[in-house]
C-alpha cells in the first residue's frame, strides 16, 4: 500500500489547478490520469477560449493545457503523476486503487480531490450504432488529437457550444458540414459561434432533430423532422439527408460513478447535467475528505473548473495543516472570480443547480 | 433571426456602425449581441477602447474617439466577432478575422460574404498578417463596393 496526502483523480484543467494550489502551499499531491497525457479535454480544443485573463481567455485551449501542466511540473518535488492509469476503486476509508499496465496498484490518501470531469450523452434513435455515427467530443479528439477525419460529409445534431465549435473545426479541417440541427427553437450556444458557422454557410435549423438513421454496412443518409412545441415530430417534415457521418452532441454529463462507489449523497440536477455530489463551499462532499472540482460536479467551463481546482487546492492544503501564506486574498479572488463567470444569464442554470446541491450544514 | 439562425438583423449591426464620417478612421465593429462571459477584446485593446467593466457578461462598447483600427481587438477575440471597418474613397476597406487554410494572397480577388453566408460580392485582398503576435488567426485586408458597407463579413476562396 502506497501512502499520500492528496491524491487528485483526473489531470485536466480542475485537477491540474488543484495540484498547483496544493503545492504552492506545501502539500504534496499525486495526480491520476486515465489518458497517455495531461491535460482533460482541453488537449483537443483549438479555438481560443472565452472567459477573462485570469483564466486565459484568448488562449488556445491546447495551449492552456500546456500552461497548466508547466504550472504542476515546476513542483516536481510535489506533484507526483501518474498517466495512463485509472482509478478503479474508491473506498470509504479512502483506500484507492489504480490500474496501470494491468498492474493494480492501491494507494492510501488522507484527502481526495475527484476531478473527471464529464462524458457525452447519447441519443436514442433507430439505427443510432451504425458506424459513422459519432459523439462531438470523440471526432474531435479524431481529429485534433489523432489527425483523423470522421468523413466526408457531417450532419451536427445540438448546437450548444461544443456542437457550434466542433462544427466550425470540421469545417477547418476540410469536411463539409450539411447543417446543425436542434431541437429547441432557439439555438443553445454563444451567438457568436453560430454566426461565425453560418456565414461559412453552414445553416442551423431549429426545431428539428433526426429521426432515423439509414445504412447498411455504415451510415449512409439519415431523416430529420421538424418538431412541435412539445419536441413531437410534425408529419410530413421528414427530409432525407446523405452523410457518411453524424455527431452528437446533446449535452454532457458528470461522470460521477467513482463518488457512488463510497456513498456521497448525490442528486439527479438537469441543469448541472446529471447525477451531481451534494458540496459545501468548500467543495467538500458528504464523505469527509473527499472534495470534488470542475465538471464532476456540474458540467461548466474550463475557466470555472480552473478557478474551482485552484479552490479546492487552496482548502484541501489548509485543511491538511497547509495554509497558504496568502490564503484569505486567495479564497475571497477565487471566489469572487466563480461569481463574476456565473453573474450572466449563461450562468444561469449553474446558479440555481448549485443552490440545489449545496449542503445544508454549510448556510453560514 | 439571431437566436433562431445566427444571423442578426439589420437593426442589430446598423447599432454597432458608427456614421459614415467617423467611418473615414478605421474603427473597430463589434458584433456581440449577447451577455456572455468573455472579455479579451476589452483587456486586449491598447487604447482602452472597448469597455466591459467588472461584469464580465456584460456586452462590449467600442469608444470611437479612442479606437484606432489598429486591429487587435480582430484577432483577440475568441467568437471572431469583431472587424474593423473604414470608407476609403468609394471602397470600404475591412480588416477580418480568418482561421481556414489555404489563406490569401495580396492581390487575389475573394468573394465578398453576407451574415447569412450568401456571396454578394468581389473582394479585393490587400493585406495578409500573419505572424506569432496574431496566433493562428490571420488579420486579413480587403475592400469592396461601398455599397456592401453594413452587409459584408467576410471572404471566401472562389473555387
Ligand atoms: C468542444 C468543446 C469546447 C469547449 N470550449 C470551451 C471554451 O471555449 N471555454 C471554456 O472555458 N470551456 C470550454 N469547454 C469546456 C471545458 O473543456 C471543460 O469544462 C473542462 O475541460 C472541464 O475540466 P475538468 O478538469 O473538470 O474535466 P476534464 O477536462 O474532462 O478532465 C477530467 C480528466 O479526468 C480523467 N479521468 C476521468 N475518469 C478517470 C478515472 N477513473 N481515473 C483516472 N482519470 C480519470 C479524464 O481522462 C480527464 O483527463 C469546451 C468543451 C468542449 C468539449
Ligand atoms: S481596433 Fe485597436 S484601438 Fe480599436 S478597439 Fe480594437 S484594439 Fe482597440
Ligand atoms: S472578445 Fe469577442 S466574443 Fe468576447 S466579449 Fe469581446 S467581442 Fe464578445
């Protein structure tokens, strides 16, 4: 059994900020990644991301990845890494076990920061296995991770952020995006981003979404309907349309099984994308010890899961006898900068979902 | 409609235009219609032309007095929201934002794009900047008719 006083499970911009935070103040971590390297979703991203300067609005998301992990390997004394390994179990006594080249490794940690952030929803519609159907995410890892093109001609179902910017990367890599489609009758993401696709003549329909996939061996074409005010198919909208690919992206949820495994309290929150941990504002769960930061525990931002890893960092380190020499200025800006990104009307549905989880014992 | 297509109305872009004689300076065009969290075109400008304030959601407000047209509010921005529009003679010269390759060359003729995506226009391309400081996205130069001063937005390679 390995002993540690902080393990962080997720390299990504929350648990890179963690483990910065920590360090600063004296405490040691060891960072858990699942993937060959650090850096969570942000090493596909490679737009230039929104936010402020704090967070590093204006940088390329595979830029910030290199950011925030040269932020972590200035303290190679005290972060520790370990990628390509995933955490596997988690138990109440904060007993943790790791799978790394079909070894099993268990590990014993005073604190745990869980920071794995979130994984794709699917949709149910017939045929939707067929190869060429795909989430938003995974052809963006094929393509600005691997160098691969999905195909040649892509239908986008959602037009949220990701689906919006996906949208715009297939086009910069040369595929021919047919249309967004979205069953809202508004369109879900930045404004800015729709307008930047459909100048490129890309249209976004709303008040529609696919009804069926058609293909035999692989997709070959799929049929969209226009729908009602209940999000019910109207009859006789259905168009046909040839793709060789499709891409989902109708949201993302917390990928939270690891806190089921040792029983935190949780809650169903569909503004927060799904099964959330109950926290404090101390980013505490309802097992003492065990934190959560950035997209685990409500799918957001990387400049909120950021802020919120340098949070937690900051608590964990002075609960464990660390105390930051500038802890109070530190915890009243970070803070301040959550609120100030959440302020808007986008920063909504987050407000009221984390009034939700916030536990009780917690209203000071 | 923006919130239904993406396009925004006449309405909408004829309130970030200033009049016709502020327009014979090169002026920044910002066309963020919408409170979202975002600020680097306000942290970005040299001059402190573009206020946002403590907000961060709040919607940006170019000061024509103290833009220059400088252009790196164009290439800060992350929506890819922002020109810079001038009159020159009978022309209206722009500066845009463009992140697909190949990019263009001095000289070239482009065709000159509307919001909805539509061709309405030829475009001449005067100037390509492309160096470390404008990171990946190239601050393009064109002018066309004036005439296509409030519908134009960007260029696309004729094929
Ligand atoms: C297309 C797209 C565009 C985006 N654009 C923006 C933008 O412009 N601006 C912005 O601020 N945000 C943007 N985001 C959102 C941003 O990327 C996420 O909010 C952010 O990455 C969340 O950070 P995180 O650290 O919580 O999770 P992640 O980045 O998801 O990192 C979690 C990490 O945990 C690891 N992990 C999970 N389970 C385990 C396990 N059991 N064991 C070990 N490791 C594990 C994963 O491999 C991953 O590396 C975008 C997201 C997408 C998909
Ligand atoms: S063009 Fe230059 S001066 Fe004008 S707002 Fe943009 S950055 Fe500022
Ligand atoms: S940088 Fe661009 S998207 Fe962000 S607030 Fe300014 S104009 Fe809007």
């Amino acid at each position: 059994m390995i002993n540690k006083d902080l393990v962080i499970i997720g390299g990504g911009p929350a648990g890179l900020s963690a483990a910065k935070l920590a360090a600063e103040s004296g405490l040691s971590s060891l960072i858990v990644e699942r993937d060959f390297k650090l850096g969570g979703q942000l090493v596909k991203q490679t737009h230039m991301f929104f936010g402020s300067e704090k967070q590093y609005a204006k940088t390329r998301g595979i830029d910030i990845a290199k950011i925030l992990v040269d932020d972590v390997l200035k303290y190679p004394e005290m972060v520790e890494v370990m990628t390509d390994t995933t955490v596997v179990g988690l138990y109440e006594d904060k007993v943790i076990t790791l799978l790394h080249n079909d070894e099993y490794i268990k590990v014993q940690s005073k604190a745990i920061i869980i920071a794995t952030g979130a994984s794709e929803k699917v949709l149910a519609f017939p045929n939707n296995d067929l190869p060429g159907i795909y989430g938003a995410g995974a052809v963006q890892t094929l393509m600005n991770v691997n160098g691969v093109l999905p195909g040649n001609d892509v239908v986008m179902v959602g037009s949220g952020n990701i689906g919006l910017i996906v949208s715009y990367q297939l086009i910069q890599a040369g595929v021919n995006v047919k249309c967004v489609i979205e069953a809202s009758s508004s369109i879900g993401g930045y404004k800015v981003h729709a307008s930047k696709l459909k100048r490129l003549g890309v249209d976004i329909l709303t008040s529609h979404s696919v009804k069926r996939a058609n293909g035999t061996e692989a997709l070959e074409s799929i049929v969209i309907s226009k729908l009602d005010n209940n999000w019910d198919y109207i009859e006789g909208t259905e168009k046909t349309i040839e793709v060789d690919s499709l891409c989902i992206s109708v949201g993302l949820s917390p990928l939270s099984s690891l806190l089921s495994m040792i029983g935190v309290d949780m809650k169903y929150v569909s503004s927060l994308g799904g099964l959330v941990p109950y926290i404090d504002s101390h980013h505490e769960t309802s097992v003492k010890d065990v934190y959560v930061a950035g997209d685990v525990c409500g799918v957001e931002e990387a400049s909120s899961a950021i802020v919120e890893g340098y949070l937690t960092g900051l608590i964990v380190a002075s609960s464990l006898g660390f105390k930051h020499e500038n802890y109070d200025e530190l915890y009243r800006d970070f803070k301040a900068q959550l609120e100030n990104l959440r302020s808007g009307p986008f920063g909504e549905k987050t407000r009221e979902g984390l009034q939700e989880i916030a536990r009780d014992h917690d209203v000071k | 409609m923006l919130n239904r297509d993406g396009v925004a109305s006449k309405e909408q872009v004829l309130s970030r235009f200033p009049s016709n004689e502020v327009l014979v300076k090169a002026k920044a065009i910002t066309e963020c219609y919408e409170e979202i969290p975002c600020n680097p075109c306000a942290t970005s400008c040299p001059f402190d032309a573009i206020h946002i304030g403590e907000d961060i959601n709040t919607k940006p407000v170019v000061d024509f007095d103290l833009c220059t047209g400088c252009g790196i509010c164009v290439y800060s921005c992350p929506g890819l929201a922002i020109v810079i529009a001038q009159i020159v003679n009978d022309k209206a010269r722009f500066k845009l934002p463009y992140e697909l390759r190949p990019l263009p060359i001095v000289g070239e003729i482009w065709d000159g794009v509307n919001r909805s995506g539509d061709v309405i226009c030829k475009a001449l391309i005067e100037k390509v900047t492309y160096t470390a400081r404008v990171d990946r996205t190239a601050l393009v130069q064109v002018s066309v008719p004036l005439e296509f001063i409030h519908e134009f937005i960007t260029v696309r390679r004729v094929l």
